[in-house]
C-alpha cells in the first residue's frame, strides 16, 4: 500500500525505544534499536540518554545512519536513554516535531518519545497555556510532557502518570525518560504497540520485537493496554502499574496488515503468519480461477503466499511467482508531496516481468487499497505487459475513512473507496474483478474479538470521539 500522503503535526507511525543497562552506555543499543524500527519513520530521529547527572539529547532530520554521527553518539552519555524515529509528512518537513521531546523543569529533566495522536490536544493545550506553560512546538507529545511535568510537582511518579493518563486521550505508546529513570506507557487501548525485551545486562522497550531481536535480546511480553512499565536504571527488572482497571482494548489491526515488519511479533502474533492467514483467508472468499498470483512486493508478499498455498491445497492449481520487480533505490512514494510525482514514483518503482505475466490470468494480491493511484497504475502496468486477465485481490477491508488514532492514511475525499461500492472501485483502477477481505477474517487472524480492534478506518466508528471532526458521518459500509 505505498500510496499514502502525510497529516503533518501528529507522531503518526513513528517508532519508539527505552533502554536500561546494567554498565553500559545506552546510545549505541538504542540507534541500533532505531536502525531496526527505520521502517516506521523516515523523516527524522533522535536519541536522549541520561548519565546520573543530566540528560543528553541529539535529534536530526533524515534517516536513523544519517541522522546520528559517530561523534554524537560518544557525547550521548549515561546507561539508560530512550529513542524515536518519525514518520515523513508531505507537507513539508517538521522539524518542531522531530524527537524525543526533551526538557528541564522544576520537577527534573524530561524527555518523551511518542507514537501515537492525542485527540484532545487542544483543550489540554489551552488549559496548560491558562497555567502559565509555554510551549516551543505545535506537537501533542509536548503537551503531554507539561501535563507530566504539572503532575510530577506534588505527586511521586506513577501517580503523576495516572493523572497525565487521566487527562490525555488518544493513541500512545511512550517511552518517557524522567532524570534517569525510563518509563514504557502503552494508552488504555492498547493501541499502538509497544513491548519489553531482556538483555543480558538489562531491558529495552520498542515499539516491535524487531528491535529486541536486533539487540540479542528476548521478547519478554508486550506492554499491556494502560500499563506503565517502569526500568530499573542499573538495567536489573522492571515494576509493572496497572493504571486502567479493566481496560477495553482498541488494537490497530492495520499495524499486522501493513505497518509492522513482518518479523515482529505484536500483541503475541507474529504479523508475518498473520499476513499469511488473511491470504489463505482471501483464497476462501473470493478465491478467482487464474494462472498466476504475485503479489504487489514488499507489502502484498505474504499474503500472496498464503492465497496462493490454500488455493494449491484445494486444487485450484496456481503458480506463485513475482510479476514485479522494485528498484529498491526509489523512495517510499508517500513521501513524494503530489499526486503527480507519487504516480510517476509507481512507475520508477515497479517494472512487470513480462514472462510471468503475458498471455495469462493474473491475480494480484496486495494489503490494501488507500487512494486507488498505485493499484490503477499496477493494473494497466500488467495489460501493457499483456496479461489477459487482471483480478485484485485485497488483504484487508475497504478502507472507508481516515484515521484519528495516529495512522497517517489520507484525508476522507481522498479514499478511492469512501464513496464507492467494491464495483465502482473495481473499474476506477480497471480490474476484471476485485475482492477485499471481510473484517470478520482479519479479526479470526488475530485470534481477537472484533470488538477488541480498533477498526475506524473501515467503519468509521473510533474508540474516541475526535476533537473537531464529525466522526460520526455516514460511510459505505464494507460490501464483503
Ligand atoms: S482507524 Fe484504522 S489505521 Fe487508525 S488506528 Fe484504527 S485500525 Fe488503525
């Protein structure tokens, strides 16, 4: 699903690290952390450590390798640091939101790294401002550091980030550095991901397993919904607060279809098998009769796999095999700022294998459809190079209206399918046929109750209501 365009000012799909050592410096584990998550932010990063005595901070725009010298991360002392990559917005870089956010005040040093959207960040920002806070930056990940600040003046810790998750609502997963100390905050929803991970001389907290795997460590769990998980700083345990009694779980499930590496596992799935589950799932409803199923790479490759496998297993032979190939050296075409260029990407990005695909029934399989630009490109790309049949087939359902929880998607007039029927879509981006997947599949792949995921984008009902949008406007309901 490369064609998306950016909502600026929010900490959209960015990824997050805490790490805690026993006695060694914090920085290198946390850029090789970063290196790691590099997938879900390309726009800036930045790394805050503390040494016992003060906090040190280095934040950059540009890749994670680009961002951070070698010089930097000598100055960035202390065991214990936290670390953000941000995702690309297409209105321009912004370089106020770039973080962590780190800060002094009475209550001691702060430095936030956040992956998420606070739905309130106006009534909070006002409220602070009427406090006598100044703020540097229009992002909410500075709000939610003066409303801790605020709380930690006449409460210890934990219960100043009760009272902060009291009043901020929205997605979050934070890793908070308070002077040494390196906090993991995961919002009542569970929203975003976020998990812990051992070391042999400490615990890092990233927003995917990924990042564990990259330092040698071992998954220990996720974070839960509205817990606090706090690191000891000489790297030796962790103290887990339930801050939300009885929490009601709004998991993005567009992190297991898209957002995520397929090698991380998020909320104890690994989001490659279930990749692979939702394209045996597709197989079984909407299964089409052709020679070939490729898949759009990177994101449709998984699913491809698994419609292609369950179609093998009920006889309905079909070769798997790629029918593009990408130009690895193209940037992702969300990050180009207008349509024009963001077509013209698809094109440098993807050129069709003309063997595997003239004079035959093509199925193409991809994770989701936002803006319709790169499918109806991919369906003409495969007529020019003369397949005879062009089916899609689609991951995930429709994706009828934006996101509010944090996924930088599209605006709603942008969304090929927020007033289209399947049909109409189909001969917008000129298929034979296209499928998408039932909302009822992706929750059986995610061995979840539908009501445990958060599925706005397809029904247009969020777990928040949302500050300033009607959320509650009429879209096409999903057709499958
Ligand atoms: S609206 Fe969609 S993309 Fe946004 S958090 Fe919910 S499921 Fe994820």
């Amino acid at each position: 699903m490369p064609d998306r365009a950016g909502l600026a000012g929010a900490t959209e799909k960015c990824g997050v690290v805490g790490v805690a050592l026993a006695d060694r410096e914090a920085a290198r584990p946390v850029y090789y952390a970063m290196y790691a998550l590099q997938h879900r932010g390309q726009e800036s990063a930045g790394i805050a450590t503390h040494d016992g005595f003060q906090q040190h901070s280095h934040v950059e725009r540009g890749l994670v390798g680009d961002a951070i010298s070698e010089a930097d991360l000598t100055d960035l002392r202390g065991s214990t640091g936290i670390g953000h990559v941000r995702y690309p917005t297409s209105g321009g870089l912004n370089t106020c939101c770039a973080q962590p956010f780190a800060v002094s005040f009475k209550s001691g040093s702060l430095g936030l790294a956040h992956n998420g959207n606070l739905v309130n960040t106006d009534e909070l920002r006002a409220d602070l401002e009427a406090a006598g806070h100044a703020f540097t930056s229009e992002g909410d990940t500075e709000v939610i550091a003066h409303e801790l600040a605020r709380n930690l003046l006449d409460a210890d810790l934990v219960r100043a980030v009760k009272r902060t998750m009291d009043r901020v609502h929205g997605s979050y997963s934070l890793t908070i550095m308070h002077d040494e100390a390196v906090l993991g905050l995961r919002d009542p929803l569970g929203n975003r991901p976020l998990c812990i991970g051992a070391l042999d001389d400490g615990y890092v907290l990233a927003s995917e397993s990924a990042a564990v795997d990259a330092l040698d460590g071992e998954l220990v769990r996720d974070v839960r919904p509205g817990e606090l998980v706090v690191l000891d700083p000489d790297g030796s345990g962790f103290d887990s607060y339930r801050l939300v009694e009885e929490p009601e779980p709004a998991h993005c499930f567009f992190e297991h279809v898209y957002f995520a590496r397929p090698d991380s596992v998020i909320d104890d799935s690994l989001v490659y098998e279930v990749r692979r589950d939702l394209g045996r799932a597709l197989w079984r409803e909407s299964g089409v009769e052709a020679d070939v199923v490729m898949p759009v790479p990177d994101s449709g490759r998984a699913f491809a796999s698994g419609y292609a496998e369950a179609a093998n297993e009920e006889d309905a032979p079909v070769e798997f095999a790629e029918g593009l190939m990408k130009n690895r050296y193209v940037g992702r075409t969300f990050i180009m700022p207008t349509q024009d260029e963001r077509e013209r990407a698809v094109r440098l990005k993807l050129n069709p294998i003309r063997s595997t695909v003239a004079g035959r029934r093509v199925t193409l399989v991809d994770d989701s459809i936002v803006r319709g630009t790169t499918s109806t490109q991919l369906v003409e790309l495969l007529r020019d190079a003369g397949a005879d049949e062009v089916h899609v087939r689609i991951g995930a359902p429709p994706i009828n209206a934006p996101c509010y929880m944090g996924i930088d998607m599209a605006s709603r007039e942008e969304l090929i399918a927020a007033d289209q029927s399947v049909d109409e879509v189909c001969d917008e981006i000129g298929a034979d046929s296209l499928a998408y997947l039932s909302m009822g599949a992706v929750a059986d792949a995610l061995e979840a109750e539908q009501t445990g995921l958060c599925t706005g984008c397809v029904t247009g009902e969020y777990p928040y209501d949302v500050e300033g949008e009607d959320t509650d406007r009429e879209v096409v309901p999903p057709e499958v």
